[in-house]
C-alpha cells in the first residue's frame, strides 16, 4: 500500500492550493460570457424533462408498496451479499491480493480487483446502476420514447458517477497524486481553464492533441483539384492514379456533420485514395461551415445546390450524364430525398447509389430519438434563431453522450485528473472538427426524419413534390456497420424495403466510423452477406455469411457488375473548367 502513502503533506498542500487557484480561473472563465449576457445556460431544460421522464418511473415503483419493497429488497440483498464477499477477502490475504479473471475496460486498473477497497467502490457501483437499469427495464405503462429516454438518463447518470471518475476513488489517480505531490491536479485544472477558454464559456473537451495535424498536410492529402463552389458546398475532382478509368464518375456525398476527410485521413485509410487506385474518377462534396449567412439554406438547397450542383459540374468536367453515387450518414438520407425528386423530375443521371451507414427511415434510429421529441426540437430552434445556426460544440456533444463512457469521461479523467495531454489520433482530431448547422436545413431534418418520419411514409416535400422512396428503382448497394449507435444496423436494414430497386445489404464489423473506414490492407473486422434484406433483420444475421475483412473489394466488384467501361483516365475540370485551388480546398478548413 506504499504507493497509496502521502509522502510530503506541505508539497501536497501547495500544489492543492495552486489546484484550486487554477480551477478558479476556470470557472471565471465560464462566468464571465454568461454575466455579460453572452451565453445562456441551456442546463435547465434537459434536467427538468429528465426529473419529468424519472418521476414517471418512481410513479410505477411508488403507486405499489409490494412492488416497492421488492425492488428494496433485491438491492439490500445485492449489497449484503457484496458485503460478506468483502469480508472474507478482508479476513483471507490471498484473496485480497487475487487479480479479477475478467477485467472490465472501464476499470482497466489492476488495483480495482487487487485492493479490496477500489474492488469494494467497483462491484458496490456496478450493483447501484445495473439496479437502477432494472428498475427502468420492468417499469410498465411507458409509452416507449418515454422508456427510451428514461433508459438514455440511466445510462449518462451512471456514466457520469462512476467511481473511475473522481480522484480519491480512482487507483490510477490516487497513485499518481501520491507520487507528484498533486502535481498532477495543477496542471489538470490549468487544462480546464483553457479548455472553458477555448470553448468561449463552454467545456470543449480535448480528446486529441490536434496541434500534430494540419489539412492538406499530413491529412487529407489525396492530390486533387477544386473545381467548382457555390454558398453551400465545393466540388473536388481528384488526380487519376490509373491510365484508364471507369466510364461512370464516383460522386462521393459526405455528411454536413463533421467533414468529408473522414474518407480521406491519411494514405493508409484514404478510401478516396483508394477508389482512385481503382480506377474511379472520384468527385466529393466539401459542405460548407456555415454561417449567419446561411440560415435560410434547408434540404432542397443542399439537394439542388449541392448534388444536383455536382451532377452539373461532372457533365460539365467529364461530359458524363450517368454517374454512381455515395452518401454517408445524413448525406445518404440527403441523396435518398434527391434520388426520390429526381424519379419525381425524371432526372436519371444517378445510375447507381451506395449508402454508407444511412438512415431512410427513422423507426429503429437509436438513442439520438432521445433528442427529437416536439419539446427538444423547439429548444433547438429557439438556440439556433439567435445567428442562424446550431453551434457545432452541441452536436459534437450529443453525439460523444451516445458513448459517454468512451468518448468523455476516459478524457475527463485523463485530463483533468491526471493532468495528461491527449494523445495525436487522427480520427479523433477529425471528430473534434466540429460543424455548425444551418437553421433552415437542420430543422428540416430533426421534423421530417427524427421526429415525422416523413421520408419513409412518402410525406417527405421537396420542390413542392411528395417523395417516395419507391420510386428509387436504381441498383443500392446499402452498407451498415454492426456496432453502429447513430444509424443501428436494424433501421439500415428496416429501410432498404422502402426502395422500388434491388438492394443489397451488407453488414461490416465495427462502428460508424472505423466500420466504414477500413482499408483491405489492414486485414481488420469481417463483413456479411446474404442476398436481399427481406425478412426480419435478425433472421438475415442468422443465416448470412461472414468474410474476413474489409468490404471495400466486395463494393468495387459490385460496382463493376453494373457497368465496367473504361475510358482513358481525367485530368480535372477537364477541357472546359478551370480549377480554383488544390484539394482539399478552403471551405473544409473553416473552424469552428
């Protein structure tokens, strides 16, 4: 136990004091734009309706006093049992020094099963929150969004009071201030000031050293021209690696969420770089970071000019009328909509589409429902009418709580109470390179998808027309990732029954991102197959069948299947544009 010993309580003393004098800079920092009048604390919203969500729940235990008294009863009995463990690890000094069999990547420290203290504070909380899941689990009479969030709360509450995440409870810190003095809690309360300070009153949490990365640079470095823009987006055409080319032009739609480099992050994950090699004359979206400037752009602005944009932009650089087309995450349920107007229109330059962990329908969508209830909405509009925008930080934010437990409380800690730098991750820096949300267009989508639905039941209007998704009847080739918690597995699979076409579903390992982003050559996860997505989602599982590795290949072939002409490779912007600047162009470098 010596490396849990103070060692020099005046070292310790000192450094707790200049500890607290730097977390009171931090918290000037958050006073200062809020006494200004220039931030308003969105806090009290979400603690209210989530105080409304649990006293639904308490109403169910409460309104039986049988039902109550064995919900107490399985918890004092949970903890008595816990309690005579502790005992006879107390009383046995082989025990106590005995490391778990199974260790939990929440608590990845030894000293968690080793000491019997920190393994006392683990099993008492994991007993706490798997309790307090229970409860919400066999609560009757919810209506299911209601359930669902109550299910969203337990989890971020849990998160947030896990013993991992406070000093004296947490082995790993509790050594490290031992060893430094508090050193450790100096300069973990030196980075909260700056990070408030770099926020504007707000915590942005660093999750990567992001002064190693720079666009165009050692990122996104995929040789290309900008060879178009307009007030939404840039086109980029990249260089030919191929001296022939396939007839028909990739045009690549990336989400307006975070941007397009996530395909494009270095050499060895380059998915651009990529179908390049393979012979694609690659065309991408660069959304533009918008502004006050861009609050009235909504859907039929980013369908007409951004993808109908770039259709005209490849006729024009290649003097292609038939192209296929990617659409990532939001950006697919963007080029569904389009595909929908375009049957509407009679418009057939889109010969083929690929789906990139995309929703078309909004039933299955995940814990982000948690945020599209009519009252969530309205707080959302109401932020965004101030400059005509959601702040990316709030996106950024709703996203990271789907994994709290990954994605904010291990920085948290590493942080702040640890006093450590984050590590340079590429991924991760992308992530960080945040977004904002044009009003018109971001309300448009949180109603018409989250909340209504109304792509999926033909209620979706664009340009004055109904949409209907039957009316797709191109080729889809419609990719999910399995571990996804933004766009489930089951709604991706849901969805591809709302198309007129053939669809194929393939099913890749991994989450939103490294399911996507994974090059054959790193030899990682396994993708699934089995025909058409007919059925119940978790029928087609049982019987579909596994491949070592990436799905890139498997894609490409299925793209050449439908047509695999080839024509000598394209220089960009070809005769008749002139291309602006070098890719990656300006607009993907506009921070927030």
């Amino acid at each position: 136990m010596e490396a849990f010993t103070l060692k020099d309580p005046e070292a310790m003393a000192l450094n707790l004091a200049r500890a607290a004098e730097n977390l009171g800079k931090a918290a000037s920092a958050w006073l200062e734009p809020r006494e200004k009048g220039e931030k308003a604390d969105l806090v009290a919203e979400p603690l209210a309706d989530m105080v409304k969500t649990f006293s639904k729940v308490a109403e169910y235990w409460l309104a039986d006093p049988r039902r109550t008294l064995e919900a107490q009863t399985y918890l004092f009995a949970s903890f008595f049992q816990l309690w005579t463990k502790n005992l006879q690890r107390f009383s046995d000094t082989n025990q106590a020094e005995k490391p778990s069999a199974k260790p939990d990547k929440n608590f990845p420290d030894e000293d968690w099963d080793r000491v019997p203290f920190f393994e006392f504070l683990k099993q008492a909380y994991l007993i706490t929150t798997a309790w307090a899941a229970k409860l919400v689990a066999d609560t009757e009479g919810l209506d299911e969004h209601t359930k669902h969030k109550a299910e969203f709360y337990v989890r971020q509450i849990s998160a947030a009071l896990s013993p991992a995440n406070f000093a004296v409870t947490n082995p790993t810190v509790y050594r490290e201030a031992m060893a430094s003095n508090g050193e450790n809690f100096v300069r973990g309360m030196k980075m909260l000031a700056e990070d408030i300070v770099s926020g504007k009153g707000d915590l942005r949490l660093r999750q990567v050293d992001s002064s190693k990365f720079a666009i165009g640079e050692n990122i996104a470095v995929t040789p290309g021209k900008v060879i178009a823009e307009n007030d939404v987006c840039q086109i980029i055409q990249y260089e030919p690696a191929t001296e022939e080319v396939l007839k028909r032009p990739l045009l690549i739609c990336p989400p307006w969420i975070n941007k397009f480099y996530i395909l494009d992050l270095n050499e060895k994950k380059s998915y651009i770089k990529w179908c390049v090699e393979q012979g694609h004359t690659v065309f991408v979206i660069s959304w533009v970071n918008p502004d006050e400037r861009h609050r009235k752009k909504d859907w039929e602005s980013y369908a007409r000019e951004g993808i109908g944009f770039a259709l005209d932009t490849i006729e024009k650089a290649t003097g292609e009328k038939k192209v296929n087309a990617i659409g990532y995450c939001v950006g697919g349920t963007l080029l569904a909509a389009t595909l929908a107007l375009h049957a509407a229109e009679g418009d057939k330059r889109i010969r083929t589409a690929t789906f990139f962990a995309t929703q078309v329908d909004f039933t299955y969508a995940g814990d982000l429902k948690v945020f599209a209830d009519e009252d969530t909405i309205e707080a959302v509009e109401t932020s965004m009418k101030t400059h005509g925008y959601l702040d990316g930080s709030q996106m950024a934010m709703a996203f990271n709580m789907l994994r709290a437990s990954d994605l904010i409380w291990p920085y948290f800690v590493n942080n702040y109470l640890r006093g450590q730098d984050p590590s340079a991750f590429d991924l991760l820096h992308w992530n960080s390179d945040a977004t904002r949300m044009a009003e018109a267009n971001h309300s448009f989508y949180l109603r018409n998808c989250y909340l209504e639905n109304n792509l999926a039941r033909g209620k979706m209007v664009l340009a004055g027309k109904k949409l209907n998704l039957s009316d797709v009847t191109i080729p889809i080739y419609n990719l999910a990732t399995r571990e996804d918690h933004i766009a489930p597995p089951k709604s991706v699979f849901y969805g591809s029954s709302f198309f007129g076409g053939d669809v194929d579903y393939v099913l890749t390992g991994s989450g939103h991102i490294a399911g996507v982003v994974n090059p054959p050559a790193g030899g990682k996860y396994q993708f699934w197959t089995n025909g058409k997505p007919v059925g119940e989602y978790e029928d087609w599982l049982e019987h579909a069948q596994e491949t070592p590795g990436s799905w890139w290949p498997h894609w490409h072939a299925w793209i050449e299947s439908k047509h695999d002409k080839r024509v000598p490779a394209r220089a960009p912007g070809g005769e008749h544009i002139n291309p602006i600047e070098e890719a990656p162009g300006s607009y993907v470098r506009v921070r927030v």
